[in-house]
C-alpha cells in the first residue's frame, strides 16, 4: 500500500471514529433528557403526594433533595433539550462528512469545522449539566460520555490539522494557469512544481491524442512527483496506437511498476473519441481541463479546474465503453490475419 493510500485509509478510519463519537454523544443527550423527566416527574409527584396525605418526606434524603431541587430540574430539562439539538447537529455533520469523504478538501472543510464546532458547544453544555447536577448523574454513564466528547475531539482535531496543511500549499496555486507557447520549458518546470505536486492517488486522464510525445511531456511533468499516485490511468484514441506508442507505454509502464505504480492505457470508443474534445486531468480531490498533452508546454491554453463529480462521471462513462489497449491490438492483429490472398493473385 502507498503512502497515498494510507493515509486515505487513516481519515475513513477518523470519520469512522467520527460517526461512533457522535451516535455516543447523541444518545446521552437522550439519557439526560429522559433522566432530568424523571427526577421532575417524581419530584412533582412526591411533592404533590406529600402535599395531599400531608405526609412529610425528609425520611427519603434523595427524595427531599429531589423535591427541593424541582425548579433547577426544570432548567435542566431546557438544557437537555439544547444539547440533544446540539448532538443532531452532531450526527448530520458526521454524516455529511462521510458521505463526501471522496469530495475536494475544500468542501469537506466546512463540514468538519461544523462537527467542530458543534463538539465544543456540546463539551461546554455537558460541562454546565454536570456542575450542577453531579449527584444525579451516575459514574458509569459520565465516563461514557468523556469517552465520546474525547474520541470526536481528537478525530475532529486531527482533521483540522490535516485539512489546514493543503489549505496552507493550495494559496500558492492558481486555479488557473496559463501556458506561455514561447517558453516551453518554463511550462514543463511549472507543471512539475505547482501542478502535479497536489495530485495524489488514482490519477485519470482523458486524452484523445495522448501519442508519443504526449508520453514524453507527461513523464517529465510529473517525474518529480511520481510516487504521490498509486495508479495511472490514461483514455486515448485508437488512431495513436502505433507501433512505437505501443513499445514506449510497456517501457513507461515497467519503469512505473518499479515505482509502485500500476499504469493503465485504453482507448476510447470510436464514437465518444469523436465527441470528446475536452481534454481532463483528475485525482481523488480535484479536476483540471487541460491542453492535450502532446502540445501542454506550447500551446497557448488555460489549466483550470472544473467540478470534480462532473469529470469523474464523465470518466467513469467514456473507461466503461474503451477497450484495453492490449485487447484492442490481438484484435486488430487476427483481423489483418484472417485476411487470406485470393487465388491466382
């Protein structure tokens, strides 16, 4: 397993911890509700009964201090209340969080500020309870949920820590950037220090004319950074399949293998090759479009980014219809094979 990846591994496994956090949390926010209607309504009920057979109640200590304590468990009631809202607050961002876990880390970002903050209003309220009514409340169930408060607050801080460090690396990076066609080299070093850098995981690319000397500038683009991906993927045409393409993907390919890269080439359909003029460059967290990467240095094109969700259907769309590249050329090869002379010529 790549660095990329267990790292991916390690947050799935904090929204995880996320998620059981807040379902403790929000339990005991039902406890305390259910625990401060019970002492009220025996409270009210001794009172009312002691009141009616004049029968006083000193004689049961917990009964008298629960009696006397009527009003503070009224304002309890009122607090439970607020700490549940503050846990379902608690479990939606969680959930969101999960659910998007593969979107930009930007997005993300907000969801985990929520859980966030929701942690700390929910620690400050659990703090003001208890305070007031340590007596009512019974070891066990405290110890729950300091178990609770502290696993979605070390998730959530750790989260914090991880998400400000693309934020702090994204402000140096346009969202777009131009490629200057009389400085072609100064575009290749800037792919390597500003672009690719970023890109990690599973890297997609969707290229109709990715040939030879496609190969050439994106092996000098992302040489640097080569071990941030785990997999390469890449959606060319059939009409750049020749036979030096074909030699120099299985050379890239091998030296890519001693990386720790798998490398994956297919070709699209010959109707979607037609339709498909924009160029795409996606990982796990962003999207880009690009020039074709035969002309990337010299061509005078924008790289910007566009919706991540958006690419990845469309990849997804035009992967599910390509051949392999190796599939493609047995074809071909029985096809010219089957072709027998006709007599007499």
């Amino acid at each position: 397993m790549s660095a990329s990846d267990e790292a991916r591994s390690r947050v799935s496994l904090l929204y995880y911890l996320i998620g059981i956090g807040s379902l403790i949390l929000i339990a005991g926010a039902l406890y305390m509700v259910k625990n401060f209607s019970f002492y009220f309504g025996v409270g009210v009920g001794a009172a009312s009964q002691s009141i009616s057979t004049n029968t006083p109640i000193a004689s049961v200590p917990l009964l008298q201090q629960t009696v006397y304590s009527l009003s503070a468990f009224h304002v309890g009631i009122l607090e439970s209340y607020v700490i549940f809202l503050v846990a379902l607050g608690l479990m939606g961002s969680a959930m969101m969080m999960f659910s998007r876990r593969s979107e930009r880390a930007a997005t993300l970002q907000r969801y985990h500020f929520l859980h966030f903050g929701f942690t700390i209003v929910y620690i400050l309220l659990f703090i003001i309870i208890v305070s007031a009514f340590y007596d009512f409340f019974q070891p066990l169930y405290l110890y729950i949920y300091y178990f609770g408060m502290g696993l979605c607050l070390a998730a959530d801080g750790y989260l914090q820590y991880r998400m400000m460090q693309p934020a702090a690396k994204s402000t140096r990076i346009r969202r777009t950037m131009t490629m200057n066609p009389s400085t072609p080299f100064s575009n290749l070093v800037a792919l390597q220090e500003k672009l690719f850098p970023n890109m990690s995981g599973h890297l997609r690319i969707v290229d109709k004319h990715f040939n030879s000397n496609a190969l050439v500038n994106f092996n000098r683009a992302v040489d640097r950074n080569i071990t941030n991906f785990s997999k390469i993927t890449i959606l060319t045409s059939k009409e750049m399949l020749d036979s030096g393409f074909s030699t120099n993907l299985i050379d890239f390919g091998s030296e890519l293998n001693e990386s720790g890269v798998a490398l994956e080439v297919k070709l699209m359909d010959d109707k979607d090759a037609v339709e498909q003029h924009e160029r795409l460059m996606m990982d796990d967290n962003m999207a880009y479009k690009i020039p074709p990467f035969n002309i990337i240095n010299k061509r005078a094109e924008h790289i910007t980014t566009v919706n991540l969700k958006e690419a990845q259907a469309r990849f997804h769309y035009l992967y599910s219809r390509a051949i392999n590249m190796e599939n493609f050329a047995v074809k071909r090869a029985r096809g010219e094979g089957s072709k027998q002379p006709e007599a007499g010529k």
